[in-house]
C-alpha cells in the first residue's frame, strides 16, 4: 500500500498557517478544523508558498510550559526546526513512512510530490490503513 492510497480517502485540504503567526493563531486553526498538527509555510522566501516544517499540539504545550501565559504570543517560526524537513512523497510505501515516523519520533508527516505540497498523513492514518489491510482476508 502506498501513501496515496491514504490521501484519495482524505480531504484535499492540507491546514497551514505561516511562519510569522502566533501559536495562539495556531492552536485556534487546530482546534477550528479539529486537528492535531498544521503544516508551516515560509511565504517570505522568493519560491513563496514552500513547507518549511510542522507545528502540532505539542509545540503548543511547549510554548506554554516555557513561556506561561505569554506563550501564546510566541511565534510558530520560534518553536519549529527549519533545518530539515522531513517529509515523504505519495509514491511511498506505508512501511517506509511508517519507519521514518519511528525513526524520527514524529507523528505527522508532510507529503510533497514535484516539491508541491499535497498532503499529510498522520500515525493515525497508517494505523486505520494498517488495520484495514489486516482484516481483508487473504
């Protein structure tokens, strides 16, 4: 099974928000589309428009617990690693993503084809993909 077998059942819509925003901006996106993680674009760079990391629940908590209440001020652009972007593409298999996600402790991964966002898959999604393969009987 692949990645994008996991995406032709999601919605198109990928949630992002921008480096320069507020995790209170954040966590009122995450919480509006009832989400756990938004994909954070650089739209200050020349290419504008490029996926530059990820911004979940837990940089919130992480904001706060450093911060207090003046957490919610902080910028997502200071919470997040723009070193490396991990991500995958849709031609991936589901053990390869599901390997990486192991390997680097994350629970959300972006999924870029052609250097175009296109979506993200989530520990979550594996797991029903996983499971659903599971019960098909042979």
């Amino acid at each position: 099974m692949k990645v994008a077998d996991i995406l032709r059942k999601k919605t198109p819509r990928v949630a992002t928000i921008r480096m320069d925003e507020t995790v209170a901006i954040a966590a009122q996106l995450m919480r509006a589309s009832d989400i756990s993680a938004l994909v954070v674009k650089d739209v200050v760079k020349t290419e504008g428009n490029t996926a530059v990391g990820m911004f979940t629940e837990r940089d919130v908590v992480r904001a706060i617990a450093k911060h207090g209440a003046a957490g919610v001020n902080v910028k997502v652009s200071q919470l997040i690693s723009v070193q490396q972007l991990v991500s995958c593409s849709s031609s991936d298999t589901l053990e390869h993503v599901r390997h990486l996600m192991n390997k680097k402790h994350i629970r959300h991964l972006p999924v870029i084809d052609n250097y175009s966002l296109v979506g993200v898959v989530s520990i979550r999604d594996l797991t029903a993909a996983f499971e659903e393969t599971a019960a098909v009987p042979a």
